[in-house]
C-alpha cells in the first residue's frame, strides 16, 4: 500500500462524498448524530444500533457515509445539554459540564456553546492531521498479520477490552467468553456442520447481529433511560453571549488545544478507554498547566476547549486499532465493525488492505459529519437546545418501537424481536454487575471472523504447532499476559 | 456484626451461565474434534471465570476480590468499588427503586413482544404507546397523539416492507 493509491483513494471517495447522495446522506446522518448528541442518554452507541437494520442492503461506502457523520456529530452535540443543563449529552462530555454551565450562568452560553463547536473542530482536525499520515504504515503492518495472528489476537482483545473498559474484571471476562461460545451458535464455518443448534432451525444461521446489537445497545439504555426522571424543565437558562468571543477564546488558548487535541487521540488509539477518560484527563490536564486555577469549576472557558478538543481527537485516534485490528476503540466502533460485517466486509488487519476505500470513506464521512455538526452548534446551538424539551420517556417509547420494527425489518421474522429483547435483558444485568456491553456484543461480530482463522491457521500447519506461534503471535500472546498481569502486579 | 449485602442478581447470573456452561459441553460430545476447539477454548475460560464470579459473591474473597479489581486504568480500581459500598442506606435506597422502576420497563417491552405476536404490530403499537405515555403520567390527548404518530412510523414500515408487518397470530 503506498501514498499514491491511498490519494487516488481519497479522490475517488471525495468525489462519492461530494455527489447528491452522499451529500444527503452526509447531511441525514449529521442532523439524526447532532439530535442524537443533544438528546441526554441516546448517544452515539444506541442511535447507530438503530439506523443499522436501515442500512441493510445498502451499498457500505453508502452505509458509511451515514454512520460515519452520526458518529461524528454526536458527540459535538452533546457539549450542547453539558453547557445548558448541566447533564452531558454523552459520556465524553462529562468534564465540560464543570465550567460550560457556570458559562451559561453568568449569561455567556452562545460564548460557551461556540467555543465548544470551535474546540471540538480543531480537536477532530488535529486528530486527522495525525491520523491521515498513519494510514500507509497501519497498512504495512497489517499485511504481516496470517490466520494465526488474528486468532491470537481475538483473545489478546479480550483480555485487553475485560482490564480497560472499566467495572469487574472477572464479569467483563466471563461475558466476552460468553459472547465467544455464543457466536459459535448454527454452521461452523468451512465445514458447515450445524453446531448447538438443539433441534432448532432458527438457530441454524446463528445469533442474528442487528437484534443482538440492538438489544445490547439500545434496549437496555432504554430502560435505564425511562428510570432517570427528566429535570430539564428547571434548568433552562436564557441563551445568549457573543460568538466573536468564542473565537478569541480558541486563538488565545491554541497551545491547550494542542495538547489536548494529542492527548486525546493517544486516549482514543487505546482499545476500550472510554471518552469519559479522555475528558477527564484532558480537563486535568488544563487545570495543570494553568498558572490561574481559582476560575475553573466557576466558568473558564478553557475548562471546555480542553475536554471537547479531547474528545473529537478521540474519536479520531479510535479509528487506529478499529481500521488495523479490528480491536474497537469504544462501544460506537464495535457497533461500526458490526456494520462491516453486516455488508459482508471483515473488519480486522485485512480491512485496509482489501478495502481501503471504506477505510477512506469512513475517515472523510467522519471529518465531513465533524465539520458540519461544529458549524451547526456554532451558529444554531439556540435553536438545537429545543430538542432538549423533548421527555426521556417519550424518547425511550419512540425508540423500543423503532427499536422492535428495525429488529424485524432485517429479516421479516418475528422472533428476531424476541431475541432482542432477551440481548437487552442480558445487556442491562451486564452493566448492573458492572460489565462491558462492549464485551457481549463483540465477540459476536468477531467470533466467526476469528474462529475462521483459527480453522485456517490449523489446515495451513497441517498440524505443526509452531505455526501458532510465530513472532507477531508471540508478541500479541506477551502483550495479552502483560495486559492482565501489570494491573494485578502494580497494585501490589 | 455488620450485615454483608449478597449480590443477588449476581449469583442468579452466575448460576445461568453454569447451567448453559453444562449443556453446551455435554452437547459438545457429539461433534468432531476440529469444529468444537475453537468454543472449547472459550467456554473452559468462561467457566472459570464464571466460577470464579459465582465465588466472590458467595465468598468475598480477598485474592477474588484483587483479581476481580484488575484494571489498567486507577479511576476503575477497587477503591471506587470500595466507595460504592459505603453508600448510604438512602441511596441504596433509591438504587432499589431505580432498579425496580428498570425491570418493571423491561417487563413492559416483553408484554409488548406478545401483543406484536398475538394482535400484530399496527395495533399492538397503538395500544402499548398509548397505555405506555398514559401510565408515564402524561395526559390522554398527548398519549393520543403520541401513539398516533407511532402508528404512522410502524405503517410507513408497513408501506415500504415487501412482506409487509406481522400481522399477528389472530388476524395472520
């Protein structure tokens, strides 16, 4: 892979962009991810899972296009209720709720809500900026990957995702082995011998993935959703403030918005470390480095350019290990791979080198949705916090019904809703034992890719051993035991 | 003597995923070697974890409770667990009643599922998101007009599907 075919790549899916169809796409998916964003407690995460069934039997660049600039927007709009109201519109927003709504107190939300568009664009700008020249070496490096290396590598993801995303470790694990023996459910591959299927021909083709995604997804946030009571009603605030402002806030701090934009997207290049990470540390990071730290927490507007540019260079830096290996960034990638596999594509090393294009369109979507979604905040941030009046409960009974219908669009089966439900149900006891739902839902878009290359990598030995454990292998089964043995032996 | 709070919902998990645990491997007896190593390998790690899992509620042991607090990243060590059980007997509380509101809605998407089964979807929607917005305390004219427009979302599903929705057991 060289530089000339990733710029001719580029020219050609710009050009797809730029058509009356992607642009429409383009600008769907920006306001569905914007609306998404400002919504609390529908996310990036729960809006994909459902506008996956709608892009079944749609070509991927197509698919991409959509998802992509709802992945984008999503989390520019949630700095909109951060700043308003005081309740982050996604979890990667968290930290600008510390000095955004102190901004909005005094009267300075058009100031807050522009810098925070401002901020968020430099952040995802810088985060290409980084990521654009990684593409041909990520490339190179994924062709020394063989069946053997992404075996090893299904269970290096694992391990990593159980110690990173947080909670208990041992439910994280039991729930990604779980998921492993769940995807095995139906034909094997390459002998196509019916597995665990218990006289069942439903099960023949296996757990069906948009019902799964959906329930794990949506379903179960759906019902955590309705439990929150909506206090919106009281905490709305009179909008207004300059945006000339905005800009001279952005200008004056560029050296903040510098680091944070790096030290995001390192954040975002970890497989499973959450935007509220990213957030944090980048708001830490402010506070540090500042030389005045009586204003934050009382309305410093560098306590919201720091954690948004963090949080958009995340979403960059999330593409790393999503496009090389197949290992997602965050819940939003593992839902992206499943739209991979979902249009037939095998997310992991192999996608850059078979499918660059959808690599391309993906990060141009995404730049595309970034952009878009900052102009959108910055010049009607007023107007978007209308949609802030809308009930957790209206949205949670709009959604379990999309949510059903979408289940049963893909396939016109009934009992594809059911499975949903019972996804959702096991999502939401996941998260009540402090799981990762991340770790449900990805072995079962992985499992097959994986377990195909492990029947592979056993046919190519013809039984020698030693072919499992080459040196990338070996470094990846190292990397695993390191992963989980440098928590357990730093906290000693 | 201070009382230890047993994780209920924990040890019912634990115990579904021994006994799924079992009939998979009891059912793996009857294939080749080549097609069941691939969920072997995961279901011995599975098992254990889930034994492990199944202990530490059982047990609250110190070593379980290390490992169970592994973690790359500090903010999600042992020491946020540990704050967590020092919660009030107010906010604990309030967790109860969150959960219980929380399974009462889950409950309600499964008693949705066999109205869609049984009467099909048109109606089915109409009268679950009308007695849904209704019993979420709002009132009859917006509960109306919130399940009308639910109605027009599931017939546009209805317009655009070739097979068009399921009709229901009654009227398929």
């Amino acid at each position: 892979m060289d530089i000339n075919s990733i710029i001719s790549s580029f020219g050609l899916v710009g050009g797809y962009l730029l058509s009356t169809n992607g642009i429409s796409l383009l600008l769907i998916g920006t306001i569905i991810g914007l609306i998404a964003g400002i919504v609390p407690g529908l996310g990036a995460m729960t809006t994909l899972a459902l506008l996956l069934p709608f892009t079944y039997g749609w070509g991927p660049l197509d698919a991409m296009i959509l998802l992509s600039a709802v992945c984008g927007a999503v989390t520019v709009g949630g700095s909109v209720p951060a700043i308003l109201i005081n309740t982050p519109g996604t979890d990667s927003n968290i930290a600008t709720t510390i000095d955004g709504y102190p901004l909005a107190q005094q009267g300075r939300a058009i100031e807050a809500l522009g810098t925070a568009a401002l901020a968020s664009l430099f952040g995802s700008v810088i985060g290409l900026v980084i990521f654009l020249p990684m593409i041909p070496v990520l490339g190179r490096v994924s062709l020394a990957f063989g069946p053997p290396e992404v075996f090893w590598l299904g269970v290096f993801t694992l391990v990593v995702l159980s110690t990173v995303t947080g909670g208990s470790f041992l439910v994280n694990l039991l729930v990604g082995s779980l998921a492993f023996v769940l995807s095995t459910h139906g034909l094997g591959p390459i002998s196509g011998v019916p597995r665990f299927t218990f006289g069942i021909t439903y099960l023949w083709g296996g757990i069906p993935l948009v019902p799964a995604l959906v329930g794990i997804f949506a379903i179960s946030e759906m019902a955590k959703l309705y439990s929150q009571q909506s206090e919106r009603e009281e905490k709305r605030l009179e909008i207004k403030g300059s945006r000339k402002n905005a800009i001279k806030n952005i200008l004056a701090n560029f050296p903040l918005v510098l680091r944070t934009s790096v030290l995001g997207f390192i954040i975002g290049a970890i497989p499973g470390v959450g935007g509220t990470v990213a957030n944090y540390l980048a708001y830490g990071q402010a506070v540090q480095f500042s030389k005045d730290r009586s204003k934050f927490g009382k309305g410093d507007v560098r306590g919201v350019i720091a954690p948004e540019v963090s949080n958009n260079a995340k979403d960059v830096g999330q593409l790393v290990p999503t496009l090389t290996l197949g290992i997602p960034g965050s819940g939003t990638m593992a839902i992206f791979l499943g739209v991979l596999t979902l249009h037939g594509l095998n997310p992991g090393p192999f996608l850059l080198r078979d499918h660059l294009d959808v690599v391309t369109m993906i990060v141009l979507a995404l730049a595309m949705g970034f952009l878009i979604s900052c102009f959108g905040v910055f010049w009607f941030g007023k107007y978007l916090a209308k949609f802030l009046r809308i009930e957790n409960r209206t949205i949670c009974l709009f959604v379990v019904v999309i949510c059903f219908l979408a289940s049963f669009f893909i396939r016109n089966q009934i009992i594809d809703c059911l499975v949903m439900l019972i996804f959702g149900v096991l999502g939401y006891f996941i998260d009540r034992l402090k799981g990762s739902r991340v770790l449900l839902a990805l072995p079962i878009i992985l499992g097959p890719i994986i377990e195909n290359n492990l029947i592979l990598a056993n046919q190519i030995s013809g039984g020698d051993i030693s072919y499992f454990f080459g040196k990338i292998s070996i470094s990846i089964i190292l990397l695993t035991f390191f992963s989980f043995l440098y928590p357990m032996l730093k906290r000693k | 003597m201070k009382k230890r709070n047993v994780n209920l919902v924990g040890i019912v998990f634990s115990l579904l995923i021994i006994a799924y645990c079992v009939v998979i491997a009891i059912e793996m007896k009857k294939y080749k070697t080549g097609i069941i190593i691939f969920p072997s390998v995961f279901l011995v790690i599975c098992f254990v974890s889930v034994v492990a899992t199944l202990l530490l509620y059982l047990t609250d042991w110190a070593f379980l409770k290390r490992v169970d607090g592994i973690s790359m990243l500090k903010s999600f060590s042992l020491s946020e667990n540990e704050s967590t059980e020092k919660a009030t007997d107010a906010v604990n509380e309030c967790t109860k009643r969150k959960h219980y509101t929380e399974l009462k809605v889950l409950f309600s998407f499964f008693l949705f599922f066999l109205m869609v089964y049984l009467f099909g979807f048109l109606p089915a929607i109409s009268v679950y998101s009308f007695l849904f917005s209704f019993l979420s305390s709002q009132t009859v004219k917006r509960s109306i007009v919130t399940a009308f427009l639910l109605t027009v979302c599931g017939y546009l599903f209805y317009a655009v599907l070739p097979g068009g929705l399921w009709p229901g057991v009654f009227f398929g």
